[in-house]
C-alpha cells in the first residue's frame, strides 16, 4: 500500500515523440536548420502523460480515454498499461501524435498527425468513474470528457484542466486550472455581465487575471479556479480576493507537460484530503522542478506501479535506460546525514547539466570511519528516502568503501559532480573518470551551510 488514495483520470491522450540534435548549419535548397543525429524519444502525452505522472507518483491511476488499434494507440498501451489501468473508449479516426523537433534542446518545429476523437462511452468507463474517489478530467478537446458529461455532473472532479476547443468544466468541480492564455479566451467569452473586464479591462495583468478567474468560477458555478502563470506561478481565486502562489525557484527550462504535472499534483493532492490552497501550492512546487529537471522531455524510465519500490531501487538499469537514449548520466555523492539547503541547491544543479541524476551515498559504516562516533545522526534508510522525495533525484546508489570508486566503476557516469567547498582539493574520482571518457566538475556551493555547523548550532541552542 502507499498510502496515497486512488485517481481517475478522464480524458484525450496524446503520443509524444521528441527528436532531439544538434543544428549548426542550414539547409543548402532553403534558409532552414539542419538538425542532425537526432535522437528519439516517445512518452505518453495529454491526458495520458498527467494518469502517468500520477502513477509515477506512486498512485493507483486509471486513464479512461480513446483508442484506436493502429500504431500510435497500440505503443501508448505498451507505454501505460504495465503502471496503470486503461480503460479504452471507441476512437473515430487515429490517435493524436505530436512530434517536436529540438535542437540544442530549443524546439524548432512541431509535427502534428492524427485528428481521433472518442466516440461514445462505455459501461465500464461508466463503472469506473462510479467507482472512483477521486477524478481528474485533463480535456485536449477530442471529446472523451464531453461522452461522459452526464457521468460527471453527478460525480463533479476535483480537478478539470480544460481547453479550448472541449466543453465547459461541470458545475461543483472542485478546482479549475486553465492556462494563462485559456483563461483569457474563456473569460473574453462570457456574456458582457458575467465578465467583469469588459470595455474597462483593468491596467494591471495580474488584477486582470483575478477578475477573469473571478467571473470564470462564477460562470462556471464551481468550487476554485486557478490560472497557471509559469513562471510566475498561479493564481486562485474562490471568486473573492486572489491568493497567489509563486514559485519557489526560477527555472527556464523546456516548460512542454508543466500543466499536466500541475493537474496531476493538484488532483492527486485532493484525493488524499488536502485542501485547494494547500493543493495548489504543492502543484507549483511540483511543476516547478518538474521544468527544472528538463519538463517531458526529462522523463526517463518507466513510472512505478502503486505499492512497488521507486526507480531509485535500480540506478544500474536507469542509467542503462539514459544510456539507451543518448542521454547524458550524472552522479554526485555525500554523506547527506543532515539535508539542507547547500546539498539541495548542488543537487538540483547537477541534475540540470544532464538527464538524470545518480546520488551516491556513503553507508552508515562508511559514514562513521569518516565523521568518527556519533555519526551518522540519520541512519542510512532516512537519508535515502529524503534523497529520493527530492524531485531533482533519479535514483540513489548506497556505497560501503569510504570512497564511491566501486560504485563509479559500476555506473561510469558522464559526469561527476563535487560541490565548490572542495576547490583546490585533490579530486581522486576525477582520474578515474579520464578512464571512460567522464569528466569531473565543481559547482558552486552555499557558504556556511554544513551538517556539522548544523548540529553545532542545535548543541549550542540546547545548551
């Protein structure tokens, strides 16, 4: 058991392709780049990529959508059904595929093939929704939210992301998160007594986004609506004074899938029995590394199936996964007896430099030859298990020797990551890494924090 309560996601899945290279030169025939050894990478996206990112989060998901049999409906099952439950709806037409083309990881086109839309509903997907305790509907407008509208007014979700080509959310949903951009559409749509702006739109964007979400919770008669405001974070607003929620960190990173991570978080956040504020400020948090850890294109490996052991179990088989893609493996190591804010800001910025992140941790044998009797203050299954709830986290590898030698040998990461306070000091891991092609680095550290200038603090408080 996880302990966290089960969802159900309604709504369009997408298949997402990335194809991922490099451009320094353009097209001899047209003033076009041409990008070059690109690399593929497929996942779930829309509705599917938020039931994902749920089941992921170690929850039991089921994603009611349209199918189609042909090969885009038939790689998303292969991608979905091992982690979660899908529920398929009759598809007209092929399931929706959008491809992006990068290059140096900046999107240079996107490709957009198949127009499928659910058709009708089904008994079983009106006996799971009957069933469920708590529901997200993540609408991309191909109609599989609208086949079940009857279902969902007399079951409203805890969470309806809309667009703007679906159906309004149902009355009494819970919470409401429409873009920045879609909010604006679908305030500018509201009869001129129901929108508050009108001829008279105040001068300030953000006093205009609260009035819009004011008369957009009033509109639709539900609960809250917050508006996603990247990097600037969300606003929401019960149709009364705002409560904005900004994000914790600055990230300019591929924002592709925030909104789904947004959703997700949000719904599964409810399910368990949080409030909407409180909700909602753990979707910004989570959307936020979700953008810093690379957004979708950063997702790499298999979500976990409810109740099973985290990715984390196996760095060996994620680094072989990253390998498989082209992608770049980082590692970095340490003690980690008393977590704070100089380990979580190196961490976060390793893991921006590649694909994944591997945290090498000293056992608690290893820990006391180095910091003598007393130590470690958190044994070894603590410091683990903070490490892995950090979103900038991949996996977490356990060493016993007092040096993570073995341990690289075994993982011959791309890169190996040492904070600043060891500038000028001998790098034993630097020679090893010569041997694989790996390079060693420093990044900066925050000065003054440390896990024994910690406990001294705490010993000198007690005293």
């Amino acid at each position: 058991m996880t302990g966290k309560e089960p969802l159900v996601v309604v709504g369009d899945a997408l298949l997402d392709r990335d194809l991922t290279g490099h451009a320094d030169r353009l097209a001899p025939d047209a003033p076009v780049p041409v990008v070059a050894d690109c690399a593929e990478r497929v996942r779930p996206g829309g509705a599917a990529l938020a039931a994902y990112l749920a089941a992921r989060d170690g929850r039991d998901v089921t994603l009611i959508t349209a199918l189609d049999d042909g090969p885009g409906g038939r790689e998303l099952r292969r991608l979905l059904e091992p982690f979660l439950t899908v529920v398929p709806l009759p598809m007209s037409g092929e399931v929706p595929q959008k491809t992006r083309v990068l290059a140096q990881g900046r999107p240079v086109v996107r490709l957009d093939h198949g127009a499928g839309r659910a058709r009708e509903a089904t008994d079983e997907a009106r006996a799971a929704l009957a069933a469920a305790s708590a529901v997200l509907v993540s609408d991309y407008g191909r109609g599989a939210a609208d086949t079940l509208r009857a279902e969902l007014r007399g079951r409203p979700p805890e969470v309806w992301d809309p667009h703007p080509r679906g159906g309004p959310p149902v009355a009494g949903t819970r919470l409401v998160t429409p873009a920045r951009a879609e909010a604006h559409g679908f305030a500018a749509a509201l009869p001129a007594d129901r929108n508050q702006n009108g001829a008279d739109a105040p001068r300030s964007d953000l006093r205009t986004v609260a009035h819009e979400a004011c008369a957009l919770v009033r509109h639709w008669r539900v609960a809250a609506v917050t508006v996603t405001l990247g990097a600037r974070g969300a606003l929401l607003s019960y149709g009364e004074h705002p409560l904005l929620v900004p994000v914790p960190a600055a990230h300019h990173g591929d924002p592709c899938g925030a909104g789904d991570r947004f959703a997700a978080t949000a719904a599964g956040q409810l399910a368990d029995g949080v409030l909407v504020g409180e909700a909602v400020e753990g979707a910004v948090t989570a959307a936020t590394a979700f953008v810093g850890a690379g957004g979708a294109a950063g997702l790499l490996g298999p979500p976990r199936a409810a109740g099973t052991a985290p990715p984390a179990d196996d760095p060996a088989g994620l680094v072989a996964e990253v390998r498989a893609t082209g992608g770049t493996v980082v590692a970095a190591g340490g003690c980690f007896d008393l977590l704070h804010a100089g380990h979580v800001g190196l961490l976060q910025a390793a893991r921006r430099i590649g694909d994944c992140l591997v945290v090498c941790v000293n056992s608690d044998a290893s820990v006391r030859r180095r910091k003598g009797e007393g130590r470690p203050v958190n044994p070894l299954a603590d410091r683990v298990r903070v490490l892995r709830a950090l979103a900038c986290v991949d996996a977490v590898a356990v060493f016993d020797e007092d040096t993570p030698e073995r341990l690289l040998v075994e993982l011959r990461p791309d890169v190996w990551v040492k904070g600043g306070d060891y500038a000028g000091a001998e790098l034993p891991e630097a020679a090893l890494l010569d041997e694989w092609g790996g390079q060693a680095v420093l990044l900066p550290y925050l000065d003054g924090r440390s896990s024994t200038a910690l406990m001294a603090r705490a010993a000198e408080g007690a005293r």
